[in-house]
C-alpha cells in the first residue's frame, strides 16, 4: 500500500473539478463547527457558496496526502450553494443543515454519483436514487460534495481497498485511519467537511473516530432507520453521526433520526428530541469503568495509560466512578455469527459470481455465513437474547459504562490488522476490536470521543474513550460525552497537515 495507490491526484479516482482553485484557505470556515456554519449561512454572514469553496480548496490542498476523498464532484457541489444561496435570499425557509458541505460513506448510494463500496464489481456504479440516510441529509439542505473512502464493502476497521487504495491518519501518515468510516472520520480531522455519515457493525464508527480524534455515535438499533437492506429486521449494523463535537453529531443525529414505515425497526422518537443544548450536569450519575471488559480484551498500555486519566475527569465532574464490567459471555458468539450471516445474504450472489474480486478475509466471512445451520441461527438468537437481559440488569446499577474504543492505538497502515495486541496473538482482522464489537452485540448506544494522545511518536496518536448507556439512552450518552468532552477540550486538537 502506498501513499496515493488509487488517489485522484495518481490517477485511480474521479475528480470532477472544474480546475485548480486558488486563494487561500480560510480555516476559519474550514474548523468552524457545523452549527456555527449553519447559523452564519442562515444570518447571510457566509454565503453556501463560500463555505463549499472553502471546503473543496482544502481537499485539493490536503487530500493528496490522506485520500480520504474518493469521488469529488465539485461543479455540481457549487451549483447546488448557488442554489441555496439564492433560496434563501428568495424567503425559503432553510434546513438544519442548508448550506453545509457533506461527502458521504462510499457504501451509501447517492444518486447521481458513484457509489463504489470499494470493489471492482462496483467501479462504475452509479446509483438512481438516494439511500434513507444520503436522502435525510440532503433534505435538511446539505449539498453532497463527494464520498468518503472504505474498506471493500466496509468489511473490516482498517480503510484500504482495490480501486482507490489506503486512507492515512492525518496524525502520522504512516498509521492506519481506521475504519470502515476512515475515509469520513480523515476528512473531518482535516477540515474537508464538518460533518460525516457512516455506519457501524463491528466499530466502523468507532473505531475511526477514535483513531482520527473525531467523535462518532453508534446509535441505537432503529435510532438511524436504514433503507433499503436485504435484512430489514437485523440489529447488527446501523448507520449515525460522526462530527468534530458531539454537540455537531447530535446535530447530525436530529437529522438522521426518527420514523420511517421502510424500516421494520425504526424508533417513533422524532429527530427533534437530539436538537437541543446537550448541557446537563453529570454529578451524580453512577458510572462503571472497564479497562479491559473485565480481563477478557486484550489493551495495549498505550492506549490504558491515556484512559485512566480521562476517567478520573468523570469524578472531577461529580459522578461516582468504579471499576465493573457486564457478563458478556456469549457475546463474542453472537456477533460473529451474525456478522457471518449478513455477509452471507448480502453478497454470496456476487463471490460465486466472481470470487476473484473479494480480498480473502472478506470471502472467509461470506463462506462461513454460507455453512451456518438453522440450529446456528438458533442457538445465536437465545444467547443475543439472554446477553440483552444482562446488560439490562447491569445497567440498573449504572448510568454508563466507560471502557477503550480501540484496543490498540492506530496501527502501521502498511498492515491488514495488528497481529498482536499486548503480547496476544490476534488470529483474525475481527479480533482486535473486541472491544467494539461485543458492544454492538448488547444493542447499547454508545459513543467514541477523543480522550488523549499517547506519548509516543512527535506529537502522540489519538486515542478515543468509548461510553456506553442504557438501552435506547442515545441522549443521555450524548449528554454525558459533551460534558466530558468540554471538560478536557481533547476535540480541539487538529493534525498538523491540515
């Protein structure tokens, strides 16, 4: 893997630009917050068009260096802040996010632009329409601007793929941005848009985020309705926010949230109810702390030495902390069984079709869903069951949990996955983010927010601090990230590129 493999700038992706830009960059615009942005579009402070300008000359200025960018589509980009511009000079009421600049995951199909999951199968695949969450953002007046680079069919926590090659971490270009949501979570370190979809199976909101020194929130299953999916039903992957602050995800939440008659499992709570102040006053709240989920994920002391002093920011703001882990036995089981499932229904057509075009790992997951029995499924489906029942009980006695997001700080990107993590042998690209995944299992919000930068390297690696509510508690994990995260101002760090 090599710095630009599958770049536009190297000749791999698809720029659609109008020529170079000049002018400088105003990184004013550029690290300015999504609800400022938008407040200042809506008082006529900065037309659309500025903000989009602004954006789009920090991608050519950077992106060369991270490739986070995979498809740029510029003109029709700046036609479309024309457009809200001259709405909004025009009395038309303007959206949440009018004006606002977005490239979305290259999993999520939006019309018009290619939408490439990352594979050869997909190089030239321009959807029609707009998927639930593409058509939601755009509704609320954001303009497309691009899409965001992933993993092949977002399989695995590491951003690289055939077509446009390796996403970077702005941090230390030598070290992997994470993923599937890498190539969203890079770009939003780096100013090139202030706010981000992405979805989430195993931590591919997490764990980029974490690795980026962004926030991301893996909702609750229905929080985000998803539509259209082979598996209407599934609570495994869902899609959510990411953003440079958690009050900009909840922003992005208020937008993405709410009722759907498409999706089978989607919540009746309105978007609405994330759009307010997230100011609430933490003391009080009983809060566990797992360094390492009660001894059973391994965590590199990197990663340990950069939490432990984050937790203690909890008792500073009043909350009483100790250390205390739910029983998540079976956990492990159950989302790898249906991990394996999904990726069985979604895309066996296609690794029959043409199994030459699937990295092996991903083909191993597929044909391990096609061997599963019935009684598999099963025995699954009770444990998933007993596993909510605990967690349920566990948070009676708790307010959230706390524990590491990434097991291990980002890793050298030349690498699929690390092969070990403190001394443990990691024998699969799944394991070494046991410590998102089994949260996925439980069904529990949770978010990632920048916590720290280890020591080691010029200026450290972003490490993330994972908490975890209650069943359906999205706005009160939101709450109690914001009031962390404006205790420490861990958020306001930028890379050194951008």
């Amino acid at each position: 893997m090599t710095a630009g493999a599958g770049h536009p700038a190297a000749g791999g992706g698809h720029w659609e630009v109008p020529g170079r830009r000049g002018g400088h960059v105003s990184e004013e615009i550029c690290f300015a917050s999504a609800r400022e942005l938008a407040r200042r579009i809506r008082a006529r402070e900065l037309s659309a068009r500025e903000v989009v300008q602004a954006h789009l000359d920090q991608i050519e200025r950077v992106d060369p260096q991270v490739n986070a960018i995979v498809t740029l589509v510029a003109e029709r980009a700046m036609e479309q802040a024309r457009d809200a511009d001259e709405r909004l000079a025009a009395g038309a009421p303007p959206g949440p996010l009018h004006g606002l600049p977005v490239a979305h995951k290259d999993t999520h199909a939006t019309a018009g632009v290619r939408t490439t999951s990352g594979s050869p199968i997909f190089a030239d695949h321009v959807p029609d329409r707009d998927e639930l969450v593409v058509e939601r953002i755009r509704a609320a007046g954001a303009i497309t601007i691009g899409k965001t680079n992933v993993p092949e069919f977002a399989a695995g926590s590491h951003t690289f793929n055939p077509l446009f090659g390796l996403t970077r971490n702005p941090y230390d270009l030598s070290r992997s941005a994470g993923g599937s949501s890498g190539g969203a979570a890079a770009a939003l370190a780096c100013g090139m848009h202030p706010l981000a979809d992405g979805s989430d199976m195993g931590g591919s909101l997490r764990n980029p985020a974490s690795f980026c020194n962004v926030v991301g929130f893996r909702p609750s299953p229905g929080r985000v309705p998803s539509w259209p999916v082979p598996a209407g039903w599934s609570t495994m992957s869902v899609q959510g926010p990411m953003a440079r602050d958690v009050a900009d995800a909840a922003l992005l939440l208020s937008v993405l949230a709410g009722p759907d008659p498409r999706s089978p499992i989607a919540l009746d709570t309105p978007g609405s109810a994330f759009a307010g102040p997230l100011d609430r006053d933490p003391a009080g709240l009983r809060v566990a702390w797992s360094p390492d989920l009660g001894g059973t994920v391994p965590v590199d002391p990197a990663v340990t030495a950069v939490l432990e002093p984050a937790v203690k920011v909890f008792e500073e703001l009043g909350c009483a902390v100790e250390e205390a882990c739910p029983d998540l036995s079976g956990a492990d089981e159950v989302f790898r069984t249906l991990r394996a499932w999904h990726w069985d229904i979604a895309l066996r057509p296609l690794l029959d079709e043409r199994p030459g075009d699937f990295k092996p790992s991903l083909a191993a997951n597929i044909e391990a869903g096609r061997s599963l029995t019935g009684a598999d499924l099963g025995r699954a489906e009770i444990l998933h069951t007993a596993l909510f029942h605990r967690v349920r009980e566990f948070f009676e006695r708790y307010d959230a949990l706390l524990l590491p997001v990434s097991q291990v700080p980002p890793f050298d990107a030349d690498l699929e996955y690390p092969d070990e993590v403190a001394g443990r042998a990691m024998p699969d690209y799944l394991e070494w983010m046991r410590s998102c995944f089994l949260v996925s299992a439980t069904g529990c919000p949770a978010l990632s927010v920048p916590a720290g930068f280890t020591s080691a390297g010029p200026g450290g690696l972003p490490v993330g601090l994972q908490i975890v509510g209650p069943h359906r508690a999205d706005l009160d994990v939101l709450r109690l990230g914001h009031a962390f995260e404006q205790a420490t101002g861990h958020a306001e760090r930028r890379p050194p590129l951008a």
